[in-house]
C-alpha cells in the first residue's frame, strides 16, 4: 500500500493560481478512511521514524480533506468518491447517471496518465476536470483541492470523484467525500471483496456491476453480497448494468435520496 511503500511521501503546494484565499476550519469531525490504525500492525514498518512520517502524510492529508468536505459543504453539494478496480465500469456508470438527468453533477477525474475518461465525459455534455497522477496510485486530498478551483460547485448537486482504478490505496486516503461507492464487476470473478477487505469496509454502497454477464460467468452473486455485509451490515447493495436502465435509476434513486439527507 502505499503507505507502505512511501509514493505519497510529496510535498503540497496550498497557493492557488486562481489568486484567492479561504479560512481552513478542521474542527468537524468525520468517519472517513483512515489508515492510521494499520500502521503499527503492519510488520514491514518496525521503524518508528517511518511510522512518524507515514503518521504526518496522512495526518495532512486528512487536514486537508476536511476543508474538502467543508468546501462541498459550503457550495451544498454532495461529494460521492467512486472507486474500483480498473475497468469495473465507473465512468460508463457516469455517463449513464448522466443520460438519465436525475441531478446535476461534476466529475473530478484521476488516472495515472491520459484523459481519456474526462473526455468521454465531457462528450456527454459533463463538466470533468482531470487529474494525471504520475506514479501515484491513488488521489489525495491535495489533487482534489486543486480541482476543485476549476469547478463551478454552485450549479452542482454532487460532486464525484472517480479515483485511480485500484482496490489497495484509495482506501486509506480521505478526499474530502461524504460517500464512498465501491463497485466490483462480475468479469473480476470471485473473492475480490474477501482479498480486498479494506476498500469495501469504506463502502456506504457496494454496486455490482455487468451483471447482465452473469450467465457467462461461474460468479455467485449471493455468496459475494454475504460476504460484504460480513464486513459491514450497514452497506447498501445494488446490483447494476448499463445495459438495463431500471437498474441504473436505482443508483440515481440512493443518490437523490441521499441528496435529500442533506
């Protein structure tokens, strides 16, 4: 994971080009991810000057998440971090979203290289900024900061982040979302929920996704949704394909209702 593996260790700008400032308020609190509580049982990291700058990087990292949070909440949008393996279907699951019309949204957008998802969103008429991350697996609180100066919040109802497909690191590190949405597709096969149980204990909705593939699949749908709310019983369920829209206006339903929340 890459607190392990030290790919986060990088220094953060807070200066805006855009010329403005804003108060930073971390008083709030949040149940977010957080990977602080691994660290000492990790048994590579038996180092106590590396637990303390892994400690620091998240530690500023989940700072900096709050005024995300702070800032989605000022604007009163709904910020929703999707995450997936690569190639589970969050962008088309956008594109979908936005073809039904049921809210207005944005996309802040992370890959490692290309912008390839930002402009099959922005072909649908969606506002995507992109991120390019390099070398890093995952986005930050920082990478989504900086998005979001390029974003016209006031127009929106939620924001989503569609973080770099991985099942490891996005897990540990807080963007600054009220929501996480975790999706797994059937072509993945089975068991990624029991290999990768930290990713999907952060889920507050876990969708299956092409399913419409089941029949070609050797996949156990039921075993796998057992298997998630042994992880968490709270997580909501939702079993998806593009292909069938009555499947997507279930997403857009937990999301308008969750809008509605607010």
């Amino acid at each position: 994971m890459c607190k392990d593996c030290g790919c986060s260790i990088v220094e953060h700008s807070h200066s805006h080009k855009e010329n403005h400032s804003h108060e930073h308020h971390h008083g709030d609190s949040h149940e977010h991810q957080s990977a602080h509580k691994h660290l000492h049982d990790n048994p590579q990291l038996n180092d106590p000057k590396t637990i303390s700058v892994i400690t620091k990087i998240l530690d500023k990292n989940d700072q900096e998440a709050q005024h995300n949070r702070e800032h989605f909440n000022f604007h009163g949008v709904l910020c929703i971090n999707l995450m997936s393996s690569p190639g589970s279907g969050k962008t088309a699951l956008l594109e979908s979203l936005s073809d039904l019309g049921e809210f207005k949204f944005c996309v802040v957008e992370g890959d490692l290289e290309t912008s390839r998802d930002a402009d099959r969103l922005k072909a649908k008429g969606i506002e995507a900024h992109q991120i390019q991350t390099g070398s890093a697996c995952h986005l930050d609180a920082f990478m989504v900061h900086k998005a979001l100066h390029h974003m016209d919040l006031d127009n929106m109802d939620v924001c989503f982040v569609e973080n770099v497909g991985n099942l490891v690191c996005p897990a540990s590190y807080d963007v600054g979302s009220h929501l996480n949405i975790v999706l797994v597709s059937v072509p993945e096969g089975e068991d990624k929920i029991a290999k990768y149980p930290v990713m999907f204990r952060q889920a507050d909705l876990i969708l299956f996704t092409k399913t419409d593939l089941l029949p070609y699949f050797e996949y156990d749908i039921q075993k796998e949704k057992e298997t998630a709310r042994k992880l968490k019983p709270s997580v909501d369920i939702l079993e998806v394909s593009t292909k069938d829209e009555e499947s997507i206006k279930k997403v857009a339903a937990w999301i308008k209702f969750k809008i509605g929340m607010r």
